[in-house]
C-alpha cells in the first residue's frame, strides 16, 4: 500500500498502484528469456567424428483392416472371411512381432463386426492399433 508523501496537509491514503517498476521487471526478464533460450538447445558443443554411411532403419508401412458397409472385412484391399481373419493376424505377426494395424470402418457399418475385429486383432497378440476418423 502507498502512502501519499506530500505536504498539502492530506492525510488520504494513496490507493493508485505504480506499474512502471513492474513493466520495467518484465520488460528485463523477456529480455533474459530471449537471450537465453538458443543456448539452452545448445548447451555443449561437442565435434562429432566421421565414421562411414549406414542404411537408415527399414520403416515399415502399417497393414491396413477395412470394414466397409456390407460389413466386408479388408486387409490391405484383399477381402477376407471373418472367420479367417484372426488366422491370417497371427500368420502375419509370427513373419513379422512389430506388426502395426490402421482399422478403418465405416460410419454404416454394425457395431458387433467392428468389435468382432478388434477382438480377433486383441487375441492374435497385435498391441499397435490405430482406429482412423476423419476430424470435423
């Protein structure tokens, strides 16, 4: 709180709070942060050595379940029988243990076959899945 200092014979408290010191205080740390903050990425330089060129990591593309409308199952555009659908994740999951799964389904499509799938994908032992929508 403030304190009015003059001599007018005024005995009212100032109530008005200063804000210059406090944009000063601001202005001085953004200063700082702006300073400081392309040399905390770069904090130690260090010379890397040359060594020889390697082959970059093999990615692998995702295998792709579609259920269309009519409740068809797809893996990777080749229809597939439902009742063969868990045989075939397995098959490709002991080729491949990292397999990874983009369940596509349609919006028409009965809720029981798309749970059908994701329990056929959960029994198989596949953990990567990723359900795909469209955002609004």
């Amino acid at each position: 709180m403030a304190f009015n200092t003059k001599d007018s014979g005024d005995d009212d408290v100032m109530s008005e709070i200063n804000v210059t010191p406090l944009v000063d205080v601001m202005l001085v740390l953004l200063v700082v942060f702006i300073v400081t903050a392309p040399l905390l990425t770069q904090a130690v330089h260090v010379n890397l050595p040359k060594t020889a060129e390697t082959a970059a990591p093999e990615e692998k593309d995702a295998v792709y379940i579609s259920v269309d409308a009519k409740g068809k199952v797809f893996m990777d555009k080749t229809e597939i029988a439902i009742e063969a659908f868990e045989n075939e994740l397995i098959t490709r999951k002991a080729a491949d243990p990292e397999i990874a799964l983009n369940l596509n389904a349609d919006d028409a499509v009965q809720y029981g076959i798309v749970a059908k799938v994701m329990a056929s994908i959960e029994r198989s032992g596949i953990t990567k899945l990723a359900v795909l929508t469209i955002p609004k």
